[in-house]
C-alpha cells in the first residue's frame, strides 16, 4: 500500500481511500440513526451522581439521534488520524438512537468494533504515511 515506503503516490491514495471508507462509514451510521449525542458528563449531573450535582426527579432523555450536531468527514478524520482532536468525536458516539429500529440484530456492537479497527488503522497508516513522506525509510536503505 506504500510501495515499501517510497511511493509517495500510493501513499496519498492509501490515505485518501482510507479516510473516504471511514467518512462513508459514519455518514450511513449517521444516516441509519446509529449515531447518538454522547452525553455522558450531562446525564450524570442532572441524575445527580456528580459530585457537587442536585438531584431532579425529571427523565433524562437519552439516544438522542446525532443529526447535524456532526460532520461525517470531520468525525472520520478525528477517529482516522490520532494527533489532531478535531472535536467531533466527542460530541457523538455509536449507539441506537430511540424510535430507531435495528437494521438487524447486533449491528450497533459490530458499528463499534468497525470504529475501533478503523482508529487502530488510522494510527498503522498515519504513523507509515508519516515515516514515507520523511524519506526515513529511503535514507536507511541508502545507508545498508
């Protein structure tokens, strides 16, 4: 995918690939009310188990479909590339929005799965992209 760390080409579309799969990912997790408003620190003030918190008696609303609170592009770039926080991933998180029915059974937990594996290869393929625009991997054949 890299031509061995000298191919600059395959690199960039290595890289673009990846992060259009990722973009296209999220937008039909989006789409298919996979995506809820992550709302963890707020929920646990209103319910009172924050330190400090008063206690009310109304229901939290929960799975609350993400909608426009994201960008699908800018959200795939935040999970793909791992030293730059673009702010969107902790706004919304995989989960089943309420009202929403389950394609099929399991696909939330499978959604999860795919985000991890796709922020594990954003950091192998970042970190090698890095390494083949740096000519590293070309000055040390040089040098052998």
């Amino acid at each position: 995918m890299f031509g061995y760390g000298y191919d600059a080409k395959r690199t960039i579309q290595t890289l673009s690939s990846s992060i259009l799969i990722g973009w296209l990912f999220i937008a039909w997790a989006n789409g298919s009310g996979l995506m809820v408003i992550d709302q963890q620190a707020v929920a646990s003030i209103a319910q009172g188990t924050d330190i400090g918190a008063l206690t009310t008696a109304a229901p939290i609303a929960t799975n609350i479909l993400c909608g426009d609170q994201i960008r699908s592009f800018l959200y795939a770039l935040d999970v793909f590339i791992p030293l730059i926080d673009l702010r969107q991933e902790s706004k919304c998180e995989i989960g089943l929005a309420a009202g929403v029915v389950e394609p099929f059974p399991g696909i939330v937990e499978i959604a999860r799965y795919l985000k991890a594996a796709y922020a594990v290869a954003g950091w192998l393929i970042t970190s090698l992209a890095i390494l083949t625009f740096s000519g590293l991997l070309q000055r040390r054949d040089q040098d052998v």
